[in-house]
C-alpha cells in the first residue's frame, strides 16, 4: 500500500469520490452526469446544456435547457429553462420550468430572482 493509500484511509482524512473530490460527497461533475441522468429519466427530455451550476446550503441547483418543440427553421424550436435541486449528494429533490423561449430569441433581461 502507497503512502497515499494509506493517508486517504487513515481516521479523520476527508473521503474523496471517484472524481477525486474531497468532502465524502460527489463531485461537480458527477453530480451534473447524474442529475442530467434523472432529470432525463423523469421527463422524457434531453438537456442541451446546463446554463447554471452551484453549490446551496442544502445540496446544488442547476438550471437546464432542453428542447420542448422541434420546429423549422430550427431558430423557430421551443426551448425551456429548467431549474433543477439536488441534495447533498446529487439526488434529484424537485425541479420546475421557469420559462420557455424560441432558440432565436436573446435574452435581453434575466427573469427577476435570477
């Protein structure tokens, strides 16, 4: 056994994930994997893109984008802004679309609360 081995196993040493993350609870880029995961599961859509990610007191919120409505031309398709809350370690708690967009549209302001 490594040094290294044995530091990581050794009492009181913080616990890392598989992505080498410290804490003892998953890290950011498995937590994101995962929730892209169930919130696919639980709705049927695909996320195009998480356009938001932090850590909260309670676990992490995200907010994804999917395509609700393919239309043609594509700048025409319905795209929906999903905010999404995980716990501490990376389970899906809830979600909610807060808004919904054509793809070729800017948003010029930010919804408030955001």
């Amino acid at each position: 056994m490594s040094n290294t081995e044995r530091a990581s196993k050794a009492p009181g040493s913080p616990k890392q994930s598989k992505n080498g993350a410290a804490g003892g609870g998953p890290g950011a880029m498995e937590v994101l994997r995962h929730a892209r995961d169930q919130f696919t599961q639980l709705t049927g859509l695909a996320p195009e893109s998480v356009s938001s990610f932090e850590r909260t007191e309670n676990g992490w919120a995200l907010e994804i984008e999917v395509l609700e409505l393919s239309r043609i031309p594509d700048t025409m398709s319905l795209i929906a802004s999903y905010e999404v809350e995980l716990t501490a370690d990376g389970e899906l708690a809830g979600y909610r679309r807060v808004r919904r967009y054509e793809r070729g549209r800017a948003d010029l302001q930010r919804p408030a609360g955001r």
